[in-house]
C-alpha cells in the first residue's frame, strides 16, 4: 500500500489503454453499446439502500480506517433475488466522532453501528419492467455485528439449503447460521471460526471434494491500537504507515467437521508455511487436475498460490508459477483479485489491483497452472496506473461474451492537495471500467459508463451478481467513510443472456467451483465458474451469468448445450438449456 503521490495520476490520467498480446490476430471489433443509454445508474438512495459507512477516524490515523469496508450478495430467505448484507465500522481508540453524521444531533438520534442486512423487495412494475427496493432487516434478522467489520463471506455451511454469512473483523470474526425462516443466530464460538485477528478477504470452498464447505480466512497484520505507531507521509506530516511496519498475520484454514463446527488445520495442510499481510482471496482449479487451489494476493510480500494435493496438503506454487511478484520481479501491494477465463481457452486467469504507480497485474495462465503477467501488453496496466484499487471483478458488463473488468479504487495516503476542514479524509478517486475487446485487448471506457463513474469516492469492496433478475450484472460498491453505491445495469440485458444456478445432487446447496461450458450452435465455447469469492473482502451472487452477444457465440436466441464439471469431479451434460432466463441444474440430472 506505499506510496505514490497525487501528481502521477494527474500526468497518467489522460493516457489511451488499448494494445494487442504481439503475434496473436486482432480480434473482430466488438459492437459498442447504446450511446443513448446510461451504461450503469447509481439506484442506491432510491432503491432504499441507505447506508454510510463509518470508519471511526479521530486523526490518530490508525490502520484499519483505510482497510474497509466489503460487501455481500446472498439470497437469505431463498426467494430467488439476491439480497445485500453491508459491513460497518465503529469508533477506533478514544475521541469524538466528529464530521460523521450518522453520528446524530440533538434532533436526530444515533444511529447504531453495526452491520445491516437489506432484504430484496424486487416485484413487477408496469410496463413489463421491475421494481427494486431494499428493506432494512437487520433487527429482524437476529444478525448482531458489532465488531470493527471489514469483509463479507456466504455459503451454506450445513447444506441444510439456507445461505450462512461470515463476517471478518478487525477483532473477533462471526459466523452467523440462517434458521433459514429469515432469521440467523451467532455460532461463531460454537463453530471454532471465531478467532480473533484482523481478518479482511474470507472464501468458503470444498477443498476435500467431500460436499462440504471449508472456509480460508485471509488475515492482515499483527496489529492493535496499543502497538500503534505514528508514521509520516513526504511531506513531514502524520499519515497512514506503509504495511512494511508490522508483522504480517497467519491466515487460517479450516475444515469442514460437518457437524456444525471446524477444525484449524492450517498447520497440517501445510497453509502455515508461508504468508503475508492477505487483502484478496480467489479459489479456483488453476492446475486443472479437477481440485479446487487458493491464491492469496498480499499487501508488499510475495502472494501465494496454494495448489491442492488432494490428500488434504496445500503446496506454495506461487513462485514457480510466476504469480509470487510482478513482472519486473519486484513484490506489489496486491489489494483485490479475481479469476475468470478473460480469453475463453477453458482456464482461470487472475486479475488483481495494486498500489497507484505500479499498475494492475494480469496473469494469464496457460492451462497447466504457469502464468505470465501481460497487464502491459493488454493495455490493462497503463490504464490502472494512476489509481489505488481494491475490489474488482470479472464481468461480462454488456453480455458480448467477453469478461471485462470493474475495479474501484480509493488512496491509502492522503492526498495533501485535496486535504481540508471540508475533506478530513483526502484518499478519493474515482472508478474504472475496462471492456474486453478480445485478442488480448481491453480499452478504458469509463468515460462512457455513466454520471456514477464521475464520483470521487473512497471504494473498498464491490461485489457482483444481477440484482434486479434482468440477465446482466449489476455492482454494489461499499465506500470507506462513505455512502454504499447500487449499480444499476442498464445495457446488458439488451443483448440475448443464459443465467444457471447451479445445486447439489439434493437441490439445496450452490455448488460453488463447478466448471461451465456453455457451447454456441456454431461450436463455440464459454467457459464460466460458479463462484462467491474474490474481489476485495466481498461476496458474490454465485449464479452463472453468460452473455450470448457476441459475434462467436453462434445463434444467439436458440437453446444452448451446457456441460458442467462439478466441484466433486463428475462430468454433465444438458442438450437444450433455455436463453434469457435463469435455470437451475441439479447434479446427477444431466446426461
């Protein structure tokens, strides 16, 4: 997270970011979207997401103020819209709150600082078109979170067919269990996951092919606020101090006991011999041997790439795999990570956010688990160099075919210039979406994606999934001493779409990690993943959303044939899956 000062941005911000990987074609031009139409809306405020989150800073400048918050999409109540769970903060050390407003007046109560879960309302309006709404449902949940809050994981921990939520905290971390009749209860101490560190980006996988899902906790420094220890930015003046000045903490791995509780074995898998200060987290088979793999992308130290055994060890592969530093071999301050197949040859590539001066890493993998990082070349790395990014995604935003990317972005040193009475916190900027051109291209087209991309905001966390049901991916992007952002897909449905959910053999449990092929009439393939993981300490709507819109997807209206490799090994085939709708596909009822 250290350290580049303001004028870098100023003199990269206007530069071009299209380029082409030497020796491959250019691909066909992509279609652009409606001009006419604002690519994405902010809907929070109306749509009754109204949060702010609150970081507690009393001028102390204490580490974890910069380090949230995420967010997260889960279907709580299983009414097949997706709901948002929105992680808060609280006040650090002593001190008065100050220029917070949630704070209250005299007039206005307090409002409470904990965590809110907001309940989808989505119902039909006129005209054809949906109505989205939020309630508050926090009180009514059972869900008390009162910790120093920083990320957000879901899974359904006892496959009892209700999504669980696990919170990471600066402090001890909760699971709380879905009675599954709109409520939720705290077995954080009951279950074992209820340790105390300073957890921020968390994965529940099935690491042992066993039907049960594990959990990977990616833990920061080893910090309190009594070790805290003043730092100093250029200038002479207090600022936030660089991760270099603590001790990174040990993540933790846990497994499954399928008795409602879990065991460390982070010793025993091996997870314990090597780690760094952990911001993201993305599982995914990057080896492609059929077992589900952990990266870990760290703040300034080597990341690791943890590949399964599959006798229940992990080895670090990061190194030999070229994902352990950036290209020029130096380490980055990797924030944010996700995997997706960018360039549709059936393997999982990782994008990941960094520091502003260093650029955003893409590694490409090559099928076998060996990557090379071509964020020059693809334009990616020119076109993130001013910025400091934290969540970010792969998303196919216009249903073309392609994943492009979103990446939110806010400093983590102050920007003097910016700093005043009216800005105690000077770490804004603003947004970045790049569209995948294909041949190894992407182009910056934020400019063009509508008024909310204009806001210079401190963003965090961003999670992904279709909130309005429409067929594209809508974004909820969480802001450090901020109000929370709804983005609205306004384009993508406009082009023909194919939505699967993906279940266990019961019907009840996503099966997260299952692998997609969806095949084009022309013999075309996408390849897509059943995911909730990645981005920045935030969780996604694990549903497959493939967008049909591209000029190799074949004929884009007629049915498709689906072949899904599920997460236990075994392979399936459905001939005729419906377009511009979701379908949900059970394993062991395919071909």
């Amino acid at each position: 997270m250290w350290r580049a000062g303001p004028r870098l941005a100023i003199l990269l911000a206007g530069w071009g970011a299209t380029s082409c990987i030497g020796g491959e074609a250019p691909a066909p031009p992509a279609s652009t979207p409606r001009a006419d139409v604002e690519w994405f809306a902010d809907h929070a405020q109306a749509a009754g997401l109204d949060f702010t989150h609150v970081n507690g800073m009393t001028g102390r400048f204490y580490q974890p103020e910069i380090m949230g918050p995420g967010v997260g999409l889960l279907d709580y109540d299983n009414d097949g819209d997706f709901d948002v769970y929105l992680v808060q903060g609280q006040i650090l050390g002593p001190g008065e709150a100050g220029t917070d407003r949630v704070f209250g007046s005299e007039s206005h109560p307090p409002v409470p600082l904990r965590g809110r879960l907001f309940r989808n309302e989505l119902s039909s309006a006129s005209g054809g078109t949906v109505d989205l709404r939020f309630t508050d449902v926090t009180d009514a949940s059972g869900i008390d979170a009162r910790g120093y809050g920083m990320g957000v994981a879901v899974g359904d921990v006892d496959n009892d067919g209700c999504v669980d939520l696990f919170l990471t905290n600066f402090g001890p971390n909760q699971l709380f269990r879905n009675n599954c009749d709109g409520t939720f209860r705290d077995v954080s101490r009951a279950s074992g996951l209820g340790d105390t560190g300073w957890g921020v980006s968390a994965s529940f996988v099935d690491i042992d092919r066993d039907g049960w899902l594990d959990l990977f906790v990616g833990n920061y420094l080893l910090y309190s606020l009594d070790r805290h220890v003043a730092c100093f930015g250029e200038s002479g003046l207090p600022d936030y101090c660089p991760p270099e000045r603590h001790r990174p903490q040990l993540s933790r791995l846990y497994r499954n006991r399928r008795n409602g509780t879990f065991a460390d074995i982070t010793v025993q898998a091996g997870v314990a011999r090597a780690f760094g200060p952990a911001l993201g987290v993305a599982t995914a088979d990057f080896d492609g041997d059929g077992w589900m793999d952990i990266f870990v992308a760290n703040d300034q130290q080597e990341n690791q790439l943890w590949i399964n055994g599959r006798d229940g060890t992990f080895t670090d592969r990061a190194l030999l795999s070229g994902t352990a530093v950036g290209e020029s071999g130096t380490v980055k301050a990797n924030m944010g990570v996700d995997a997706g197949d960018f360039d549709n040859d059936g393997d999982e590539d990782l994008f990941i956010t960094e520091l502003a001066g260093q650029g955003a890493t893409l590694y490409v993998n090559d099928g076998s688990g060996l990557f090379e990082d071509q964020g020059a070349r693809t334009g990616i790395r020119l076109a993130t160099l001013p910025y400091t990014g934290f969540g970010a995604g792969w998303f196919d935003y216009d249903n073309d075919g392609r994943l492009d990317l979103l990446a939110v972005n806010g400093l983590v040193t102050q920007d003097l210039e910016a700093l005043g009475p009216q800005n105690p916190f000077p770490l804004a900027q603003t947004n970045l979406l790049l569209r995948n051109l294909g041949g190894g291209r992407f182009e910056d087209v934020t400019r063009h994606a509508g008024a909310v991309f204009a806001l210079s905001e401190v963003s965090r966390g961003a999670a992904f999934g279709d909130l309005d049901n429409d067929g594209d991916a809508d974004v909820v992007v969480a802001n450090d001493r901020g109000p929370v952002r709804l983005l609205v897909n306004h384009v993508g449905a406009a082009q023909p779409w194919l939505g699967l959910r993906l279940v266990d053999a019961d019907g009840k449990r996503d099966q997260l990690g299952a692998k997609v092929a969806i095949v084009g009439t022309d013999g075309s393939t996408l390849w897509r993943r059943a995911r909730a993981d990645g981005s920045y300490a935030s969780a996604n709507d694990p549903r497959v959303l493939v967008g049909l819109g591209g000029s190799g997807s074949g004929s884009s209206v007629a049915p498709r044939r689906v072949r899904i490799t599920w997460p236990s090994g075994r392979v399936e085939e459905w001939a005729d899956v419906p377009v511009n709708r979701y379908t949900t596909l059970k394993e062991g009822g395919g071909r």
